[in-house]
C-alpha cells in the first residue's frame, strides 16, 4: 500500500509540462484561452509548453521577458500579465500581443504615448480591482467610467482595449472568490453594451480558474499547474 502510494506520489510529480497541457485542453471548453504563465521558468521549460503546441505565454515582468524572448521561437504570442512601470513601456509596444495589467493613467498615457510614437496599434485589457485586498491593483468602477469617456473623446487612439482582467482575493473561501467573478463578469457585460471592442475576459489562475471558467471567464493565465512551482 504504502509502496503504491510512494508510486502515484512520484507519478504525480513527475507529470511532464505537455501532458499538464494536454490535461488542462481537454477540461476547457475551447471558447477559452489558455495563457501559460512562464514567470521565473528557464527557456527550456517553455519551449517544452511550445513543443506540446501551446503558442500564448505571460511574462510578468518585462526584464525577464526581454532575456527570454529571442531564444524562443518567434511565433510566440507573449502577454505581459504583471503591474508594469511606465519607464518600461518603450520595450513592449507593439512587441507583445496583449498587455493585461493596465491599471492607471500614467501607465494608459505612456502607452498611448509609444504607440503613437510608433504608429501601432497595442491591445490592452483594463485591470479591474475586485479583490478585498488592497494589495492587488486595478481600477474601481468610477474610474472605468473616466477610463471610457476619455476613450470615446479619442484621447487613446493607439490604443484597443480588449477586455477586462481581474484577480480574485487570494483565499481558500470559495463563495468570495466565485462573487469576485461574477462581479467583474457583470461589469465586463454591462461595459461591453457601451464598447463593442470589449472581447476578453481575462480572469482565473491555477487555484481558481475553474470557478472562473464558470463565471464567464474567456482567457485563464495558467503558471503553476503547468510549469509547477515557483
Ligand atoms: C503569476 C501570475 C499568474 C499565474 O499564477 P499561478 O498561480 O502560477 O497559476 C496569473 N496571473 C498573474 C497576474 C500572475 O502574476
């Protein structure tokens, strides 16, 4: 007994990054992305995610992606997930596919200052605060309503906004987190009435992407169950 047990321990610890992919492809219903979060793992980590066909990785912070991305092949949709500095901005516009953590004015107006510098268009998600932690960022929704009129008086235009992204509290109580969801669910359909652009729903990890699957969520940013632990 103990012996089996010791077994399915190793197996368990064992499972190889394509078949954690293979696993989580066949439990999502294909409506939604799957976004391989590749923080902190070695290129050779992530060219095995790339080798079992995963194409869209997240990087959190700009430095370590820079370091990586031209040892990977270059058919890699790269997000940038993680709070970026508006001194970094100059390193991602139009490099990266989508930017999921814009969550203030200095950070919208320094992108929209490069895109135009460049003349491209980069594709952003707002970063909704719906956590009860004041830890996480985001914007509240008086601020959405600001975010939107600035963008109706074309003061982005360089600038798509996609969707929402959010992060739920941090905690194993599931009804809070499942709440949390539903709430920036709610926002992104009631937004998305006023801005048609609005596609993405970013929101669920490894420890609650399920919960956020059934909250309508469309795009899960996945690092954990996949590469293992940090
Ligand atoms: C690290 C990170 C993730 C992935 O977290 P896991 O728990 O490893 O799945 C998702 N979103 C953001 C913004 C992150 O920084």
């Amino acid at each position: 007994m103990q012996r089996e047990m010791i077994f399915f321990a190793v197996r368990f610890f064992t499972m190889s990054i394509s078949a954690n992919i293979q696993q989580l492809r066949g439990v999502l219903p294909t409506k939604v992305t799957l976004v391989a979060v590749s923080k902190t793992h070695p290129i050779e980590r992530i060219q095995e995610a790339y080798d079992a066909g995963q194409r869209v990785f997240g990087e959190n912070k700009v430095q370590e992606w820079l370091d990586k991305k031209d040892q990977l092949p270059s058919d890699i949709q790269w997000h940038l997930i993680g709070h970026l500095q508006s001194n970094k901005v100059k390193y991602v516009v139009g490099q990266v596919a989508l930017i999921h953590s814009v969550d203030r004015w200095s950070v919208l107006e320094a992108l929209q200052l490069q895109a135009a510098k460049l003349d491209v268009h980069q594709a952003i998600l707002l970063q909704v605060f719906i956590a009860q932690e004041e830890t996480k960022f985001g914007w509240d929704e008086g601020e959405l309503e600001r975010v939107f009129s600035r963008f109706e008086n074309h003061e982005f235009s360089h600038l798509n906004i996609c969707g929402f992204m959010g992060m739920a509290t941090n905690t194993d109580d599931t009804a809070i987190v499942r709440a949390e969801f539903r709430r920036l669910n709610k926002l992104f359909h009631k937004w998305r009435e006023r801005w048609p652009g609005l596609d993405i729903l970013s929101m669920g990890m490894s420890s609650d992407w399920q919960l956020a699957v059934d909250e309508g969520s469309n795009m899960i940013r996945v690092g954990s169950s996949i590469f293992g632990s940090r």
